[in-house]
C-alpha cells in the first residue's frame, strides 16, 4: 500500500533504555511519552517499557488517564500538572502523580479530604521561566505544599533547563546551582523526595544532573537534542543511541522529465538536463514539511537522491537520474537509517527534531518491529 509508515524498532528502544541506565548508573528513567510517545506510539511504547523504566512522563491529564485505562502500572507523572479546570481527584482514581508549579494548585490541593493521597513534584523555576516557583518564593511555597492534609511526603523536587542543548552556555550549571541552593534551604529534610532535572540534553552533556531520576524524552527514541554537527556530537548514533523511527513510503510512479521543464506547485525547480522523477506517496498531510527546500535528501535502493519541487499535501517528487533502475513500488525512507538520520532532514528544513518527528500526522500508519 502507498502510505507514508512510522516503523518504529523496539529493539532500538529497549537499546536506548539499556543505554541511558549505564551511563546514569544511579538514577531512575521517568520515559517521555508525551505527543503520542514523539509520534512513535505512547500505547504501544508504555506498554513495552513498562518493565524497564520507573517512572512515565506525559504532558496532561487525558494522557495519563489513557495510559491508565491500557493497563500501564508503572507510576505517570503530569509534567504540566493538573489544569484548574480539572478535577484534581482524578490524580488518585487513575493514580497519577503530578508537578505542582503554581499558587493555584496548592489551594486546590488544600481543599481536598486529608482521606486523599497525592504525590506530587513541586516544581522550581530554575531559569526557564516558563513553570515554576521562582527561587525567592519557592521555598515558602513549597512549606504551603508539604501542609496540605491530601499531599504525599515526601515531595519530589523537580526543575528544566533552558540550554541544556548548548554544550558552552553557562546558563545549565547557573541552574544546577539554583536547583542545590532551594534544597539547602528546605529546614525539614524528611519533606524532600527524589530529584529530577536532567532530560536528554542534561542527561547526555551534564553529568552534575543526573540526581534520583532523568527524563528522557527524545534520547529515548534516539535522537540527539544537540544541533546537527555541533561539538562533533552530530547524531544519536554518535551519542551511542540507536534510532527508533524509520520514516518512510514508496513510489507510485515513475515519470520521463525533459531538461529545463518545470515541476509541482509554483514551479520552483527546473530540471538543469533529462532525468526520471519517482512521485512518492508523502507529503505535508503526512507531516513532511510543506517548505523544505529542493535539494533534501531521501534514500532508495541504496543511495540518496534530491527532493525536487515543492512537497505537496500527498506527493512529493525525488530525482531518480536518466539511467535509474528503481521501479514503482520501491521503498523510499525519508529518515531514519544510518546514511539519512533525522537530525540531517532537521538542519535541511531549519526546524528542530523535536518539531519533525512530533508533526507527523495520523495519516501516516505506525508499523512496529523486532
């Protein structure tokens, strides 16, 4: 079938986890599963991991629930919180643990029955300035916390760099620093619980993170979260990751094209001699990116060849050469293999990995190996 497949390798997930526990010995894996596990599955990918991690990470209430309902044990921690909106008992009927990162939460959680049991990790807002109680208020803020009759103790202490990807920002060990400066000043060391600050930039570049448990998020699937090329550290692979998603499609024809003709919307590209063009069954309705230049690469049967023209909603073109044996129905990866890893399609497109693998739509069919 001529369908854009997210076939993504479980080996390689399993390989990624078995990775992060040998270089952070010590900590505990909270795995990311938020935007449907990076476009990879969260079902399916909780399911597997559910014996090999300790803890899961989603950003919201309907996710955690989710997970619950597919019979997921493991604990799941709401890294947003709950939304005042919710209904926080909720967070004990599915078992959910949650980040407590404003004002507002700690009334909620005030007004619950002592009865009730919430584990909760109060959040620090350690430079990102995005969630979480700003040093001068956080440590009375988090006494309001630990009083509230519904709150587990201890609490779990949890904060998120801001430029953990640049590896020669000072930014990360200012927040290292803030991070330690809070947890000194905490009075009553039995309210404090475990640690967390490390995601995959933490995890992979500052070893002064790792505390009680890391968070990965696209290391997991095996993705760096450095710029392509930066340091020498281009890749996951280079990183000792495997990558977990391969995405790809097929050609549904094979068209003669004649030197300086035209091709696709807003005819943007013209062939420079004759040549044969592969329409490939992609396109930005499956999550490829719409304005990604002329000149990207995808790999078929062994070598990479140009995308030319503009992606379309459904299609997209490749310039196969005058003299090409590929046929209709030949397997067309556009990321994900050793020659083509994403991080490269990321530096053609100027957008993230994280914004690549997190836009493929539901078009496009998940397939799962090994």
């Amino acid at each position: 079938m001529s369908v854009a497949t997210i076939e993504v390798s479980l080996t390689a997930l399993l390989n990624n986890v078995a990775y992060l526990r040998k270089i952070c010995p010590t900590s505990q894996i909270m795995a990311i599963v938020k935007a449907n596990a990076y476009s990879h599955g969260k079902e399916k990918v909780a399911i597997l991991l559910d014996n090999y991690v300790d803890y899961f990470g989603v950003a919201r209430l309907e996710e955690g629930i989710d997970l619950r309902k597919k019979g997921i044990q493991s604990p799941i921690v709401l890294l947003e919180g709950f939304f005042l909106h919710d209904d926080p008992s909720l967070l004990q009927q599915y078992g959910l643990e949650t980040v407590i990162h404003c004002s507002q939460q700690i009334d909620a959680l005030a007004r619950l029955p002592k009865t009730m049991s919430i584990s909760c990790w109060f959040k620090i807002d350690t430079g990102m300035h995005r969630l979480g109680f700003r040093i001068d208020q956080a440590v009375d803020y988090f006494k309001q916390l630990a009083c509230c009759e519904a709150v587990k103790k201890p609490i779990n202490i949890i904060s998120h760099f801001c430029s953990a990807d640049n590896l020669t920002a000072n930014e990360t060990m200012t927040q290292i620093s803030l991070f330690d400066r809070f947890i000194d000043q905490i009075d009553d060391s039995s309210l404090l619980g475990k640690q967390t600050i490390a995601a995959s930039g933490g995890i992979l570049a500052w070893s002064e993170s790792h505390r009680d448990v890391i968070r990965p998020g696209i290391a997991l699937y095996g993705v760096s979260p450095f710029d392509y090329n930066e340091d020498g550290k281009a890749t996951g692979m280079q990183l000792g990751l495997r990558p977990v998603m391969t995405f790809k499609s097929e050609i549904i024809t094979i068209r003669e094209h004649n030197k300086n003709e035209a091709v696709g919307y807003g005819q943007i590209w013209r062939s420079e001699q004759d040549t044969c063009l592969g329409v490939v069954a992609m396109g930005y309705g499956d999550g490829y990116p719409r304005d990604i230049l002329p000149g990207t690469p995808v790999w078929i049967n062994g070598r990479l060849v140009p995308i030319v023209g503009r992606v379309s909603m459904d299609m997209i073109l490749i310039d196969l050469g005058l003299n090409s044996d590929d046929q209709a129905g030949d397997e067309v990866i556009f990321w994900g293999n050793e020659a083509l890893p994403v991080e490269k399609i990321a530096a053609y497109s100027g957008m993230s990995a994280y914004e690549l693998l997190t836009r493929i739509t539901e078009r496009a069919k998940l397939r799962y190996v090994d």
